[in-house]
C-alpha cells in the first residue's frame, strides 16, 4: 500500500515538475541554449542513476564493506596467532635457557666429580709407582749389602784359609761359623723378597 502511494506521489510531482517545465517555457523564461541543455540533460542522468543503478551501487558498496570487513577479520586472526606464537616463542626460549643452565650445572658437577676422581687415580698411580720403585730400591740395597757381606766373607774366609794352612786348625771353625752366617743371612734375604712379590 505504502508503496503504491510513493508511487502516485513520485508520478504526481513527475507531472507537475514537467507542466511547470512547459509553463516556464511557454512564457519564455526559461530560454533554452548550450547551458540548460547540458544541466537539464546531466540533471535526468543524475535522476535515472540514482532511480535505476541506486540498488546496484548499494549493493557493490555493501560487497565491498562486507570485503574490507572479511580482510579485517582475517588479518585480526592472523594478528592474534601471530601474537600467539610469538608469546609460545618467548615461553619456550624461557624455557630453553633455564634448560641451558640446568645442562650447564650439571655438566659443571659432572666434570668436576670426574676431574677428582682423576686426581685420585693419578694419586693412586704415583704412590703405587713411587711404592713399586722404593721397595725395587730397598730390595737392591738388601741385595747390595747381602754381596758386600758375601765379597767381605769370601775375602775374609780366604785370608782365615791362608792363615789356617799357615797355622793348621784353629780357624776352621770359624770358617765353619762365618759359612753358616752367611747361608742364614742369604736364606732371610730371599724370605724377604719373596713376600715383596706376593
């Protein structure tokens, strides 16, 4: 209803304006050249744009908002993931470096238990080396003193031979005595070696 009432009205003020047009001409005030021409003819191509494409343009408009507003959409998601990410980013690095230090820690404790257990060992190894070497020279000592004993018996019972041949028999006992030294001094140092090497 209401739209048939627009469109009686609109066709009335349509005859009116073209009857005031034919009046106005008529009674030649309104003289028509170059210049009424050109605004009359851009005057009914304003009014048929705006009655036929009116939709149209309204339409192409409203896709185009509906366009930016889509492109906003998109671009405020892509914003947020973005940040997201890089919120995710932040948090891991966080965590990495803590990771980092406790690696690092770790690593430092480890190292330095190994770092001791080394000096240990090279301990170990220089007072078993010093040890080995210390009884190789006491054993040598021993082995030095058992000769000096024995060249000093040989010298001396060779000299007690001489003598005793020179006065025939008081020194064979002695002899005997000092041979029976030596054999028990030589059977110790061999006792004494042997449990060295067990």
């Amino acid at each position: 209803m209401k739209n048939k009432k627009q469109i009686v009205n609109k066709n009335y003020l349509l005859l009116i304006a073209f009857l005031v047009l034919i009046a106005v001409t008529s009674k030649e005030l309104l003289i028509y050249n170059e210049e009424t021409i050109i605004a009359v003819c851009f005057g009914l191509f304003v009014y048929v744009l705006n009655k036929n494409l009116k939709n149209m343009v309204a339409n192409e408009l409203q896709d185009r908002a509906d366009k930016i507003r889509h492109d906003l959409e998109y671009f405020s998601n892509v914003r947020k993931e973005t940040l997201n990410n890089l919120i995710e980013f932040h948090q891991l690095r966080q965590n990495l470096t803590t990771e980092i230090d406790n690696i690092a820690k770790f690593s430092e404790t480890t190292l330095l238990s190994i770092l001791k257990k080394r000096q240990l060992s090279l301990k170990h190894l220089i007072n078993s080396q010093i040890n080995t070497r210390l009884n190789l020279i006491k054993t040598n000592e021993l082995q030095l003193a058992h000769d000096t004993k024995n060249i000093i018996v040989n010298v001396f019972e060779n000299k007690l031979i001489a003598k005793s041949k020179a006065e025939n028999a008081p020194w064979r006992d002695s002899l005997n005595l000092l041979k029976t030294l030596t054999t028990n001094n030589s059977e110790d140092i061999n006792k004494k070696r042997n449990k060295k090497r067990s």
